[in-house]
C-alpha cells in the first residue's frame, strides 16, 4: 500500500524527468545540440547521480529509479552533444 509521501514522490519523479523528454527528442531529430550548455549537463548530472547515491543511502526506490531514469536522459544529451561537437 502506498503512502501519500509515496504517490507524492512518484508525480514528482514523473514530472522532473519527464521534463528532460523534449530536450532529447528535440536534440536527436534535428541532430543540433549547439544551444545547450555542456556544463550545465555535467552539473545535472553530478546533482542526479548525488541523488541516486542519497536514494541509495536511504534506501528509497523512488529517489533511485527517478534519478537514474533522469541520469540516463542526461547522459543521452551528453554522448549527442559529444557526438555533434566533433
């Protein structure tokens, strides 16, 4: 049974992650990555893997599978902006 903090984190999780969707679409069908910031992507995803390391710690499935789902995403956006600049 799911508790309200539960369901809370989950539309939570489901929100901020899904909000990076658009970006990596956007960036894998027009194949353009020049207007996003390659140190903004290291910083979020050192912030991500910080979370999922402290979802760890606490033992939290939510905090983990939301954050590496969203590392996942970022890293996405990391290996096209890579791809793209050389």
């Amino acid at each position: 049974m799911s508790t309200f903090a539960t369901v809370v984190g989950l539309a939570a999780a489901v929100c901020t992650t899904g909000a990076n969707l658009p970006q990596l679409k956007k960036a894998w069908t027009r194949g353009q990555t020049d207007d996003i910031s390659m140190n903004m992507l290291w910083v979020l995803a050192s912030g991500l893997a910080l979370w999922v390391t402290y979802g760890v710690l606490q033992k939290d499935i939510v905090i983990i599978l939301a954050n590496a789902i969203s590392l996942a995403l970022i890293s996405g956006l990391v290996w096209l902006k890579l791809q793209t600049s050389s």
